[in-house]
C-alpha cells in the first residue's frame, strides 16, 4: 500500500505509540527487540477512508446523522498519508495498521528517483490536504478534469509542445472553465 488514511496524519514517536499502546491501553505489541524506538516513528493508517472514520467517533455516536455524513464524504476528515518506503507492523483488528519509518520521514525503504507517479501522487496529496484544510467541498469531476488539462497544459509548454502564444491562450480556456 503507498498510501492510507489517518484521522491526523502525524507521525508519533514509535516510544510513545508503544507507551500508549502498550501502558495506557494495555494492547499487544509487535515484537521489536532489534529496533531502536527512539529513531523511528509511526502511524496508524486505515486502507478504507470508512474504517478511518470509526476512529473518530465514540461507540454511543456510530449511529449518529454527523457519522453518517462523515461515511459519505470520508475525504473531508481524514488524511491522506504517504506510506512510501514504510513498512507495517502491526494490526488493530479493526482495519488500522501501524506503519513505522526512521524518524524526521525518511523511509525505511527508499523511493525509486525519478518516480513520475510518486510525483502525481504526492501534488495530489498536497492538494487533497489544501481542500480538507480549507474544509470545502471535495472536487467534483469537471474540477479535477480542469486540474488535469492545467497539468497537460504545463507540461506541453515544458517540453516545447506548445508555444507560449499557444499556452497563454489555452490557459486562459482553462480558467473560464
């Protein structure tokens, strides 16, 4: 999995996801006895945005209209994480999974260079991000599809496919779209 959806997107201290987990909660471990806990962090990440989502709300509200709405527009509550390179270690039995990496996001398992589709994945992320942050709704098809041609249209200029003539004038379709 490159990527799941967390309900803050912030990697913890694998040292205090342990202490929580373990201390606090009384849950069960993974067995980690060769790694060094004070230089790796963790996440906990769902693969389904819906399994995300139950972590958000108590037993007493799984029924209420606000969970409901958050099944139906997951995307404006969770995060989108990367998980590049980050290995997972341990199950919840709920669909959370603990994925771990070196601490300050450098992966356990380097990306490939030159990864086109990390590229897209990670300027879709940033974008996601911006919309959740913004708490708007989430892009519709003729948006993303605008999004799309924006990125064609760049890229076209970049690589000599259009002059600049030809770009001013596209972009300005582009944006009365």
């Amino acid at each position: 999995m490159s990527s799941g959806f967390s309900t803050h997107g912030h990697w913890a201290s694998l040292k205090e996801l342990k202490e929580l987990e373990v201390e606090d909660r009384g849950n069960p471990w993974f067995d980690d006895p060769e790694l060094d806990v004070e230089s790796t962090e963790g996440i906990w990440i769902t693969s389904d945005p819906k399994d995300a989502i139950s972590y958000l709300f108590m037993a007493s509200e799984l029924e209420s209209e606000e969970y409901h709405e958050a099944l139906k527009h997951p995307e404006k509550y969770l995060i989108k994480v990367d998980l590049l390179g980050a290995v997972p270690v341990l199950e919840d039995g709920d669909g959370g999974t603990l994925y771990i990496r070196k601490k300050g996001g450098e992966n356990l398992e380097q990306p490939k260079e030159n990864d086109i589709k990390q590229m897209i994945d990670e300027a879709a992320d940033r974008i996601s991000s911006i919309i959740h942050e913004e708490g708007t709704d989430p892009l519709d098809g003729d948006e993303t599809d605008r999004i799309g041609k924006l990125l064609t249209l760049e890229l076209d200029l970049r690589q000599g496919n259009v002059t600049s003539e030809e770009y001013e004038k596209q972009l300005r379709y582009i944006e009365k779209v």
